[in-house]
C-alpha cells in the first residue's frame, strides 16, 4: 500500500514541523506531502527543514480547495493508494490514522471521516462552530439521506478511485461539506470513524463567529449548486 499524507498550510510555521515528525513518529512508511498555500511565514521552509516531507510552494494563496485538488493531483500521478488529509496545525492526532484506514483497508469504504462528535471526546468547540456543524449534518442528511456527524471535518482519507475523481474536480472554498454530498450522490462509499482532537498548536483560525456565517450561506448554495447538477451531472 502506498499511502500519502497531504498536509495543507497556510501560515503554519509554529507547528508544521512537529506535526511532520508526529507523523513519521507513528507511519514510518506514510510519504509527506505539504502544500505551502502562499504562506506569508516561513511554513515551507520549516516543512523542508525536516528533511521528511515533500513541499510544494503555491506561488499564490489558493485556498484549502485549490491546496487539496493540488495534493490529490500529486496522489494521482504517483500512483498511491490512499491519501489521507491531514491539518497542519496539530488539531488531527497522527495517532488516530489507523482508525482513519481501517475501513478503506477493509475495502468497506471509499472515504473516511475522522469525527469529533461520533462519540464523547474531550474535543469541545465554540458556539458558533457547533451550530455550523450542526446545520451541516442536517443539510447533508436533507440531500443525501445520510447522516454525518462531522461534515465540517478536515481529517479524512480517501481510496485511489476518490483520489482520481479529486484530481479532476475537487470543490473550491470550504470544501469538506460540499465533498461529502458529492461523494455520496455519486454512490461512494462514505464512512466516518470516532477520533480525538485537539486544539491548534499554534497560530490562530480564520474562521470566527462573523465569517462562520459567510462560511455556511457560501457553503450552502455550493451544496445547493451540487445537488441541482444531479448524480449524473458532470463535473
């Protein structure tokens, strides 16, 4: 099996390297992939510096879509079986990631999800947070029929047929979401694993009470777009 670890990062010198080493500390054969998105620090300096991980510099930032489709594209073209989408600010534990494969390993999946809220964790979100989540995993249950825990949930993998359908067409803003329902009316497998997470090591989110509000009307109408395209629509 070969399996990639796409790190996507913006601004994310304070913890890239230790999340890199975390990494090899518990998937000595996982190879590395970080996508420096136009970092205005020294985040891929610091993800070179290990020695451990390939670096891809975008000369621009493109956002998590663009750095995502831009790592899928990677796993495509060197052939790997399983991605996975790893953050670079320390929240995903690499400790997890065996929970995170099993079902694709089992070939019982075609996607994973690593969910904070699939049972009781430690893991505890603000409040504007909590109620993105939760009219997400309503939104995708309205459209799918399915229900997820976590659809805002950023550590996931993903097998070599969704890697190949990724490189091609990969949502662009705040994807996680819009991911899911493509994933699910175009009958892939989807299925979602309890983890433990943690807060940043460094750094600060973007997303604050006022932009979760841009986050979910942004989101929505891209679902919303989605869904009118159909199962069979093109992408």
């Amino acid at each position: 099996m070969k399996l990639l670890i796409i790190i996507p990062a913006y601004n994310e010198e304070g913890s890239i390297a230790e999340v890199i080493y975390n990494i090899k500390q518990w998937r000595k054969e996982a190879d590395i992939l970080v996508v420096n998105d136009g970092s205005r620090d020294r985040t891929g300096e610091k993800a070179e510096a290990t020695g451990l991980a390939a670096v891809i510099h975008m000369p621009v930032n493109v956002g998590i879509g663009g750095a995502m489709q831009t790592g899928y594209m990677y796993a495509a073209r060197g052939g790997y079986d399983i991605a996975v989408q790893l953050d670079g600010d320390g929240q995903h534990d690499p400790k997890e990631l065996d929970k995170l494969l099993a079902p694709l390993l089992a070939d019982e999946a075609d996607c994973c999800i690593g969910s904070r809220f699939l049972a009781r964790t430690s893991y505890r979100s603000n409040w504007s947070r909590r109620i993105g989540i939760r009219f997400f995993s309503w939104m995708v249950h309205w459209m799918t029929g399915r229900k997820a825990t976590d659809p805002t949930s950023g550590f996931r993998a993903v097998n070599r047929r969704v890697i190949e359908l990724f490189a091609r067409y990969y949502p662009e803003d705040y994807p996680e979401v819009e991911a899911i329902v493509l994933l699910l009316r175009q009958r892939y497998r989807l299925a979602e694993t309890s983890v433990q997470m943690h807060e940043r090591q460094a750094g600060r989110s973007s997303i604050t009470p006022l932009r979760s509000l841009y986050y979910m009307a942004k989101v929505s109408l891209a679902v919303l777009m989605t869904r009118m395209r159909g199962a069979g629509g093109s992408l």
